[in-house]
C-alpha cells in the first residue's frame, strides 16, 4: 500500500514534464496538401477537341396539346345571365325615366304656357283699361241678358246672354277682347276649316252691319225728307193763315 502511493508520486512529475514537452514540440501551423501540378506536360502534342453535338431534327409529328373543356360551368352561365338580366332592367329603368321626364318637361311647358297666355290677355298699364270693374259690368251685362229673354224660346235664352255679354265687352274692355279675339283666331288657324268657317261668319256679319247701317241711314235721311216737307207744309199753312 505504501509503495503504492509513492509510485503515484513519482509518476505525477514525470507525466506533467512529458505533457509539457509535447506542447512545446508540437508545431503551430497545420501541414497544407500540396495543390496539383496545373502545368501543361511538355509530351502532350495535341488538347482533345470536344465533338460538337449533333442537330437535331424538329419531328415532323404535330405536338399534341392538351385540350381543354370548353362547355361553359354552372357559373359561367349563372353570371351570363345576370349581366342579361341588369342589362335588361337598365335599359327598363333608363326609358321610364326618360318618360317621367319628358312628361315633367311637358307639364312645366304647359304651365308656362298657360301663364304666359293668361298674362298676354290683360290689358297693358298705358292703356289705362281696368279688369275688376269692367268684368263685373260685363257680368250684370250677360245677367240683363238673361233675365230679358227668360220668357223666351230655349234659342234665344242661350244667345242673348252671351250676345249682350259680348257686346258689353267690346264697348266696357275694348282691348281685353282684343287681346281675347287675337287669342282665339290662333287657336282656330290650327284647324283651317274652322277659321275658313270663321272668316266666313266674320265677313258675313260685318256685311250685315255695313247694309244695316246704309238702310239705317236711308231711312234717316227719307225721314228727315219727310219731317222736313211736313215742317215746310205746316209753316207755308200758318203763313196762309195769318
């Protein structure tokens, strides 16, 4: 036992001196493997030339590409007949609104119109013509009218009412019912038969008036023949007989 441990303590020394030994020896660069010879060898007469590739020829035999499905999915056909469907309704949509504007326009068209020609038909301010009295005169007119012809037959209670009315405006409101004559003789120029036919009446009544009033002054004229002739007679009696 005791030679033991005294042999441990001797080769502790010597084990530590050969360890540090090694490391000293040792050498600190690493050994490199030598790089090959890339010098050409001097007996070589000629390099080996590569052999080009040989074409090759494009193969005469169509090549064959896969073919694909070209009936249209469920989808294709859900969506061809949407955009059909909105197309439809667009269009739909686009000519209601047209229609609901034109009528629009032509409402505003015929309001305005419609003012305009109402506005056209009273008198103008240097005329010095008034509406409010002279319509209600025209009114009790066209009432004395009716109340003269009531016991009359069914033609005369529907003309003289409105001859009376009518003559009263011409003589109470001149240039309203000018401007009203002007209004109407538009209107009737739109069908010609009757503005032929209006003319027509029109001459023959101012024809009427004009011998009315050659008559008329016919009579006054052999009236005041006749008056003057009797007033010559009675005076040549009286000188007679005094």
């Amino acid at each position: 036992m005791a030679a033991r441990m005294f042999l441990r303590q001797r080769a502790a020394p010597v084990a530590t001196g050969a360890l540090i030994a090694g490391i000293a020896l040792f050498p600190k660069t690493s050994l490199q493997a030598e790089a090959p010879d890339s010098r050409k060898p001097i007996y070589d007469d000629f390099e080996s030339t590569p052999t080009p590739p040989t074409p090759t020829l494009p193969s005469s035999e169509p090549t064959r590409t896969p073919t694909k499905s070209t009936s249209p999915t469920p989808t294709d056909r859900l969506a061809v007949q949407i955009g059909k469907t909105r197309l439809f309704l667009q269009a739909h949509v686009a000519a209601a609104e047209e229609k609901v504007n034109q009528f629009m326009d032509s409402a505003l068209h015929l309001e305005e119109s419609f003012t305009s020609t109402i506005a056209s038909l009273a008198p103008s301010p240097q005329s010095g013509e008034k509406l409010m009295p002279g319509s209600l005169y025209v009114l009790v007119a066209a009432m004395t009218g009716s109340i003269v012809s009531r016991n009359r037959n069914i033609f005369l209670r529907a003309t003289v009412p409105v001859a009376v009315g009518i003559g009263a405006g011409w003589v109470v409101l001149p240039v309203t019912m000018r401007n009203v004559s002007d209004l109407i003789w538009k209107y009737e120029q739109r069908f010609p038969a009757v503005a032929d036919g209006h003319v027509r009446a029109r001459e023959g009544v101012e024809r009427a008036w004009r011998m009315a009033r050659i008559h008329t002054q016919q009579v006054v004229n052999v009236v005041d023949e006749k008056v003057g002739a009797a007033r010559g007679g009675v005076e040549d009696w009286v000188k007679k007989g005094k």
